[in-house]
C-alpha cells in the first residue's frame, strides 16, 4: 500500500474533515510568503490538474499518473524560465508555440522547490495533498502501485472560483502550453528530460534549492 492510499483511506475515514469547505485565502501575495500558505501550493496544483491531465484511468478518466510526473510538471509551472527553455529543444521546436514571457515572470519563481535524488521536488507535497483530498478537490487512486491524481467536480468548481478572485490568466496559459508539450510524456521520461537539457540542477547537492537561473 502506497503512502497516498494509507493517507486517502484515512482522510475518507474522517468524515468530519471530508465536509469541511475550500476556502480562498484573498491576502494580498506582498503580505505574506507564498511559499508558507498550503493554500497557496494546493491552488497551483489544482491549475495544474484541471488543465493538464491526459493520463487515461480505468479508459474513463483523465489524470496525472505517478508523483514523479506531477512533480516535474508542477517544476515547469513554478519556474517559467526554465519552461521557455524547455520549448527550445528539439522535441519541441517543431510545434512552433507562442510562448513569450513578460519581464516579471523572466525573474520569478512560484515557489521554490528543491534537488532532490528524482530532479525538482518539495517536501510540502504530503501536507498540500492531505489538505485537497480532505477538501475532496482531489481523488488518488492507484493502479499497478502507481498513483494518479485527479480533479473532482468540487476541485474543477474551486479552480473557477480561484480565477473569479484574481488574475490567474500567466497561470492557466503556462498549464495550456505544458498540455501541449511536457505532460504528453511519462514521468520517468521527463526526469531525463530535465536531467539532460538542466544539468545545472542536476549538479546541485541533495537538498538544495532551485533558483531560477537561465540555461545556457
């Protein structure tokens, strides 16, 4: 049993924090470090899952298989830079995609992430998928030992009203770009990917964080 199932069997056991309700945390970002608000992290993965799941479960439904996948896709969201790089390479060029990032987001990172043995990861993960699967904005299951992460309507519902409530557009055209390009791929497949197009990560100590450097 995976750790995500032990925590979805224990958190759908809860029914008291099953019912609770998703709250949008309206504080100005310059008022507070994003990187400290679960909400914060749990919004961006919910962008993330809306718009690009294409993994097939059971031939029905749509998600992200495997934490290494979700892990490297939510990379790319965090870091724009290194996702205008990635557009450059030769599985990519081809596709001609309009991708231009304003100045701001040139110099910016969602929240830093760390090296880890498997490339970008955050040790915040376990705590924001505990906070949206006891808000049923996500649903795990598991195949072959493997997780798949999934939206539910409520999720779908939350990412709508997160739009309503600020200007998420930068957000939601990067998810659109990284549909089209990095999450066709398997997880494994973009491990390599940022080993071998990012050495500078790749060559970083365990445990250090990413800066948002550009790839030369």
């Amino acid at each position: 049993m995976t750790q995500a199932q032990q925590l979805l069997e224990l958190l759908q056991a809860n029914d008291a924090i099953k019912r609770t309700s998703f709250v949008v945390d309206e504080t100005p970002l310059e008022f507070f470090d994003p990187d400290d608000s679960v909400e914060f992290h749990a919004s961006r993965l919910l962008f993330l899952l809306q718009y690009c799941s294409v993994d097939i479960f059971d031939g029905q439904m749509t998600g992200i298989k495997g934490r290494t996948k979700l892990a490297k896709l939510d990379f790319f969201l965090r870091y724009p830079v290194y996702l205008e790089q990635a557009l450059c390479a030769p599985e990519f060029e081809y596709l001609h995609i309009d991708f231009h990032l304003e100045e701001c987001e040139r110099h910016s990172i969602e929240a830093k992430m760390i090296r880890y043995k498997y490339g970008p990861w955050d040790s915040k993960y376990y705590d924001v998928f505990a906070y949206l699967l006891a808000k049923d904005l996500i649903s795990v299951k598991i195949k072959d030992s493997v997780d798949y992460f999934m939206i539910t309507e409520s999720g779908a519902d939350a990412v709508g009203r997160l739009i309503q409530h600020g200007p998420y557009q930068e957000l939601t055209d990067r998810c659109q770009v990284i549909k089209r390009t990095l999450a066709r791929f398997p997880g494994t497949w973009l491990k390599n990917f940022v080993y071998r197009r990012f050495p500078q990560i790749v060559g970083q100590s365990l445990g250090r964080s990413i800066e948002g450097v550009l790839y030369a």
